[in-house]
C-alpha cells in the first residue's frame, strides 16, 4: 500500500485521497502520518519491530513523493515555458494548488496573511502618517 501511494503522489495525486481509495478512512491516514511524523522527527521506529515503523516509512515515502512531484513539475513548466508553450501554466496552477504553502499567489491589498514584512511596515508607517494629518513620505528601497 505504501508504495502504491508513492507512486500516485510523484504523479502529484493527493496521498489521503489515494489512501481513501485504497479503502484506507482519511482520519486513520492523518493519524498514521502524525505517527509518522512523530517517529521521525524523533528518530525512532527505525526497525520494524517498532509498532511505528510502517507509519515512519509511509511518512517518509510521502515527503519525499511530493517534493519529486513539485521538482518535476517545476522543472515541466520552466521547459515549456523556455519552448514558448503556453501550456507552461498549468503546471503552475496545479502548483499554486497542490503547494500553496509555497506557490500560491499573494495579495497584500487582499489582506494576505503571508503578507511581506515591508509592505506591512509601510501600510503601517502611511496609517500613522495618515492619522497625524502628515502628507506620505515613503520612498522607494535602493
């Protein structure tokens, strides 16, 4: 089963919906991977005589799976893109999706909360500004 799920996520499939095809209930799958996550982060249940091993393997194969998944398809939509192919931006849809902690698109204006440190400071700075009845002084960053 492990690898099954492997191989569907280096094809950039989700593993908890693999694992619910597999038959496999989806809080079963989370608690497996926090297991996982445990083990590992603790470096234990390097044998498999440790209840925890198979839950640490399946972590394991799992983050690796999905950063050769996103590498691949980076890699995908730079070549496409270098060919002049439009078709480059799927790639990074799925992306913007399946990764979204890293490729996801930002609004600041939108309230993101992974808003730029600098774009705070300066709505920060205009408030204040704003609030003393002082006209904005920002300038640009060389």
């Amino acid at each position: 089963m492990i690898s099954t799920i492997e191989l569907s996520t280096k094809k950039g499939h989700w593993p908890k919906r693999v694992a619910r095809r597999l038959g496999v209930h989806s809080n079963t799958f989370d608690a497996w991977m926090k297991r996982g996550e445990q083990a590992h982060l603790s470096d234990t249940a390097s044998s498999d005589s440790d209840p925890d091993f198979l839950c640490r393997q399946l972590y394991e194969k799992i983050e690796e799976a999905e950063a050769e998944a996103e590498i691949y398809m980076l890699n995908q939509a730079v070549m496409l893109a270098e060919l002049g192919k439009t078709s480059w931006n799927g790639f990074v849809t799925i992306m913007e999706r399946r990764f979204s902690d890293r490729w996801r698109k930002r609004d600041a204006l939108a309230g993101d909360i992974a808003e730029s440190w600098e774009a705070q400071v300066k709505k920060d700075l205009l408030q204040r500004q704003a609030d003393a009845g002082v006209a904005p002084q920002l300038r640009a960053i060389e």
